[in-house]
C-alpha cells in the first residue's frame, strides 16, 4: 500500500489536479491520498491559506471581509467549472466558510486555526469529486471522524498517540481511495488544531504510519531532492537518488525545503521509506529517504545554508573550572524562551548560536544585562547578520581529512569562518560565515565535494 501526499502546487488548478487523479489511478497500490490547500498558479499569485489568515484577521478586528472572502470562494469555483464538477459544492465551501468565519473568537489562537484547516479540508473535498467525475470510487474523509486527535497546542499541535489505533480502523483495507485533508486534526474536545505551517507533510507522514504503508510518496513540484540549492548553484541538474533520515533530517535544519522535517519524524520510528516525487514528471523516480543506504566512504549527500542567525560570544577568564557555567548561561536564555543552534566552546570563551528572530533588541539587552549580573564575564558581545552551512553525508563517518578538504575550499575562495562544529555523529559539518558570504561558500564547498 502506498500513501499520497500533493503539496499546494499539486493543487493550485483543475490541470494539476486532473494530474493527480492520472498519477493515482495509473497505480493500484496508491490508495490514500492526502492533499494540501491550493497553492500559487503562478509566481505572483496568493496561497489559499495565506487568503484564509487575512480574512481571519479582518474577521478577528472586525472588519469587513466580504471582498476577501469572495476572492477565496472563486478560486474554488474556478477548479469546480474547470473539472466540470457540479456547482454545489461552491456553494457548499462558501457555506463552511461563512460558518467558520461566524465562530467563537475569543481564543485568537483556535480560530485562527479553523480558519486555516479550511484550505485543506475544502481542497480534500474538490478533489475527492475529481476522482468521483472520472467514475473511480473515491471518498473524502474527515480528520474527525477517523480519530485524528491532536494537542490543544493551537498553530503548533502534536499528535496522541491513541490516533494510530483509531487511523488504522477507519483506513486500513478499504476498497476506495481515501482523500484526506492535510495540515489538521482535532482535539479531544472537537475543536480544530493544526500542526505547524506546512504540516500536511506530517499528516501524510502519520497516515503511513498508520496504515503501515510499504512508501510514503511526497508529490511536489520537484524531480528529487538536490544536493544544493539550485538558486546557489545553478549548474546542479542531478538529484539525489537516495538519503537516510539522519541525512534528510541534517539538511531539512539548514534550509531544504523540499521536505518538512517535522514529518520525517514518524517514519522514522516506523521505518516506513519516504519517496519524494514531482506531479508534473511522475515518470521520474524521485528521491528515497530510508532509514539504511550504501555508502561510499568519504561522499557527500548534500550541502544546505540557512541565514538569520546570530552570536552571542561570552569571554572569562579561567571559565573551565567554574563548574555550571554553561547550565548558568542556557538557564539565562531559557527564561527569554530562546533556543539554542549551536555552542562551540573554548578553554575561557563560548559562543551560542540563535536565530535572530528569537533574539530581537530588546531580548539581547535583558539577556546581556543578566550575563553581566550574574555570571561576571570579562567581555559579552552578539554578532549579528551570520548563515550556517551544513555539509551532511553519511559517508564523512570516520573519514579522514573531510574537514580538511571543506576549509581549504573555503579558504581558497576568500570565505572566513566564523565557527565550525562537528556533530558527535561525524554524518555533518556546520560552518558560520557572514550571510554576504553565503553563496560563495556553498559554491566553493559544491565544487570541492561534488
């Protein structure tokens, strides 16, 4: 058995999702399907989710939204007179909206989020008609009624774990297709919840698991996952025929965006191989994310960056016999709900890796403030407008000179590295640079290992 997931772009317009239903129908294992809200039809376009937040946010100010959501109601109706699908369910999505949009606001966070899972829920329901209209027995099923239950952590929700169970007797073994809304569950209580944005990856990722699928297959609108950022590197034209989760999980952190990473999370536990795809050319294999792979010592499976980071340094004299220093310094953070990346260390100085989003003006005051006052440094300092890059292949495991061959490359392409570490595992390298840095220093590490 296989599990489907289509991205946004998958379902953008009636064309990519006559796609989809080809692409299911072509194989008889693929037998539950999971779909995102329509995405861009084109570079300058709206996400129907970001349509359903603005609206939401007019709704919660009191504004009129009228405008809004008739923009949103015609994007559905463009797909239903496109598939020549009846016109009652327009009427029935603007009917839900209506309704979702007349529900209890006083929790921001909750109906934020019924506002949100309309996307989802509504794009199941046109594409389950799709399939219905080419005579193929397929069935839309609600989030609810199959016991998907999630926490009450509204925008950022997690699964029970008792929803396996209730998944697998609602899913396992049908004899139609299953079309499942991404992104949403429900809480115990029946209120909608929502995993965090991009979520209908971990949805896709659950089913799987649930129903013990032999592949996950992920549509999007990408042959494979790259070993590089094509926009950094546009001479990269091969993607990558197979990675373990630990490699997909190391670059998903440093800016693949191909894959949420969140969702890598229960095949991972469950095994179950995850198979990225593009809608558009279904006849290409894609990429496998496995838990095991063949590798060849010293190969590289793929190089990622990511920007916004900065360094909060700390110096002290004699810091290594101070003993609970660290602890002293990440319970100072963990007061101003700031999570760490990394933290390299020396004999009398540590440097702290943060995302600068978490770490605006304000917080780095109150942060530097209590260093001072508590801990008595010799010098603080943050650095700010730093990217990471992170080299992941599980071939760099007890492979000698691999370090060697990235700071030379980097070395001789004029790059200056700002910190460099090592993860316990040997499968990556992460390097700080200036973020005017970036793209040389991923071109440079691109030509030394590929």
């Amino acid at each position: 058995m296989k599990v489907c997931k289509f991205g946004g772009s998958s379902v953008a317009s009636a064309e990519q999702i006559t796609k989809i239903v080809d692409i299911v129908t072509s194989d008889q294992d693929r037998r539950i399907v999971v779909v995102s809200a329509p995405g861009k039809r084109a570079p300058d376009d709206v996400k129907v989710t970001d349509m359903l937040i603005e609206c939401a946010q007019l709704a919660l100010r009191e504004k009129n939204y009228e405008q809004q959501l008739a923009a949103l109601v015609e994007r559905f109706a463009e797909i239903q007179r496109e598939l020549e699908l009846p016109f009652g369910i327009v009427a029935e999505i603007e009917k839900d909206l209506r309704f979702r949009l007349g529900g209890d606001k006083k929790h921001h966070g909750m109906f934020l989020d019924c506002m949100k899972a309309a996307g989802e829920d509504n794009s199941a329901k046109i594409v389950s008609q799709a399939f219905q209209a080419r005579g193929v027995k397929a069935v839309y099923v609600d989030p609810h009624e199959a016991g998907m239950l999630l926490t009450d952590d509204f925008g950022n929700a997690q699964l029970l774990d008792e929803s396996y169970q209730h998944l697998y007797k609602v899913l396992y073994g049908r004899d139609d297709i299953v079309v499942f809304p991404g992104f949403f569950g429900y809480t115990r209580e029946g209120r909608i919840a929502t995993f965090p944005r991009g979520g209908s990856d971990i949805t896709g990722s659950i089913l799987a698991v649930a129903v013990r699928a032999d592949v996950y297959e992920n549509f999007t609108d990408v042959d494979a996952v790259y070993p590089v950022d094509p926009q950094l590197v546009p001479a990269v034209t091969q993607g990558i025929t197979a990675m373990t989760y630990r490699e997909m999980r190391e670059l998903s952190y440093a800016g693949f965006g191909v894959f949420h990473d969140e969702a890598v999370v229960p095949a991972v536990r469950a095994g179950v191989p995850i198979n990225v795809r593009n809608t558009n050319r279904p006849e290409e294999q894609g990429t496998f994310i496995l838990q095991s792979r063949r590798v060849e010592q010293g190969k590289v499976v793929g190089i990622a960056s990511a920007t916004g980071f900065c360094t909060l340094y700390v110096d002290k004299y004699m810091m290594n016999r101070e003993i609970g220093f660290g602890r002293r310094l990440l319970q100072i953070l963990e007061d101003e709900n700031v999570s760490y990346e990394h933290m390299p260390s020396g004999i009398d100085n540590v440097s702290v890796i943060v995302h600068e989003k978490d770490f605006d003006a304000e917080r780095e005051e109150r942060v530097v403030r209590r260093i001072h006052a508590e801990m008595q440094p010799d010098d603080v300092m943050v650095q700010r407008g730093d990217a990471l890059i992170v080299v992941v292949g599980e071939g760099m495991h007890y492979t000698v000179g691999m370090a060697s061959k990235a700071t030379t490359a980097l070395s001789e392409a004029g790059v200056n590295i700002e910190m460099i570490n090592q993860g316990s595992s040997e499968i990556s390298m992460v390097f700080g640079v200036k973020t005017d840095q970036q793209a040389r220093a991923v071109q440079a590490l691109y030509q030394a290992f590929f």
